[in-house]
C-alpha cells in the first residue's frame, strides 16, 4: 500500500518566493541575531536615520507573508 501525498500540501519541493537584496539581508540579519531587535536590523539593513522609521520597516517587513516564510524555513 502507497502513500499518495496531496501536492496542495506537500511544500517540501516548492521553492520560497524571492526577496528583495534588502529584505534577504533583513531576513540574514534575524536568522543570524536572534539576540538582536528587528528594528536594529532594520535600522542597520535599510540605512533608517531614525529609531521611527526603523521600526516601520521592521513592522512592515514582519507582516509580509514572503518574508515570514523565510524566516519558518
């Protein structure tokens, strides 16, 4: 008896959407510092010239469904 797997639900040979060189470096940033805050990332990745404006780079980088399934993976 086989095992048939549903392609819907098999993403083991599905490949991750691309990113941007910033939003990889961002994701870089995080898998590599747990430690370290999102918005430093941020702030460090995308040259931000305040904590403000890191933090909505941050913000929004962590809610786009690309960059949150690189970050699973």
């Amino acid at each position: 008896m086989s095992i048939i797997k549903n392609s819907d639900t098999d993403t083991s040979n599905k490949q991750l959407p691309k990113l941007t060189r910033k939003q990889a470096n961002f994701v870089k940033g995080i898998l590599e510092n747990p430690k370290v805050s999102a918005v430093k990332i941020a702030q460090e990745t995308y040259n931000a010239s305040t904590y403000n404006s890191a933090n909505q780079i941050a913000v929004e980088n962590l809610q786009k469904p690309t960059i949150l399934m690189h970050l699973q993976n």
